[in-house]
C-alpha cells in the first residue's frame, strides 16, 4: 500500500492557530534557501514536518518541526553551526536555555566509544555557562509564544552559516 502524500496544510490543520504563521514564516524562508519539505505521520501518529538541505545528505542538514503527543509544537534544529552565532546562544532567554541544559549529556564526549559512529555532539557556550549536549535533543525546543522569535532566529542563523560552508 502506498503511502499517504501530506501537504503543508494537512499539517497546519493539526496545529494550534497561535503557530500557524510561525509554520509558514519557516516553511516559506527554508524553501527559498532550496530545502526540501516532507511532511510524514511518526510511529506515533504524530505529524512531522522536516526540511532537509539538498546539499547535506545526513541528519546535519536538518530542521523538524512536530508534533508530539498530537498537540505540542516542538522545533528540532541540527545546529552544528552554533559556533558560528555565539550572540544569537548568549540572546536566548532562561526558558530556552532550560531546556537545552536538560538535554541529555553528550556520551561521546565523555567516552568516545559510546554512542554511534556518526555522532559528535555538540560543545558551546551561553553566557559563560560550558555545554557539552546530546547531538539528537539538544536543540529540540517546545514552541510557545514566548520562544518564537528566538526559533526564528536560530533557524535563520543555522540556515545562513549552512549557505556560508
């Protein structure tokens, strides 16, 4: 049986009216950069919505946006470029950086025969405070009218320093 083609506003009807404009702001600004957008039913039956960057083949190339438990609006950004806007890091505010230091600790960097191969984890700074985080949920980030402006704009500074290398 053939999978099911879902568009955009298949995922929009799932979303909260808060969220909607946030969506299109990125899904319009990711398809000029010459990403690609899926929108797919997890094992969940959650809705996820992916862009992947057509020049990056694995994981690093991409951004989720999805819902998990069908109603919370979450961001997933693969942000292995964070070095690259250590102001947009330090601009972040407590809820945010709350939740990127309950993201798990990076295995690797601790031992580097944990974890999968491909696996690097990521090493920054905010505010003079040292994170070394879990590749998979260090950026995964609830959406709420609070966060918006600052997913926006980490998105667009991981999609530039993309554009640079």
């Amino acid at each position: 049986m053939a999978k099911a083609k879902y568009q955009i506003e298949d995922f929009l009807t799932n979303v909260k009216d808060d969220y909607k404009a946030f969506i299109m702001i990125i899904h319009e600004k990711l398809l000029q950069e010459g990403y690609k957008s899926k929108i797919q039913l997890t094992k969940n039956n959650d809705f996820q919505l992916s862009y992947f960057q057509a020049k990056i083949k694995s994981v690093e190339g991409r951004i989720l946006i999805f819902l998990f438990h069908n109603d919370e609006l979450m961001v997933r950004i693969y942000a292995k470029n964070n070095a690259e806007y250590p102001e947009v890091l330090n601009s972040l505010p407590e809820i945010i950086v709350n939740q990127i230091d309950k993201a798990d600790i990076c295995k690797k960097m601790i031992d580097p025969d944990k974890c999968w191969k491909g696996c690097m984890g990521y090493e920054f700074y905010i505010r003079g405070n040292h994170y070394q985080k879990c590749y998979t949920n260090c950026f995964q980030l609830d959406v709420d009218s609070e966060s918006i402006p600052y997913l926006l704009k980490l998105i667009e500074s991981e999609s530039e320093a993309r554009l640079i290398i």
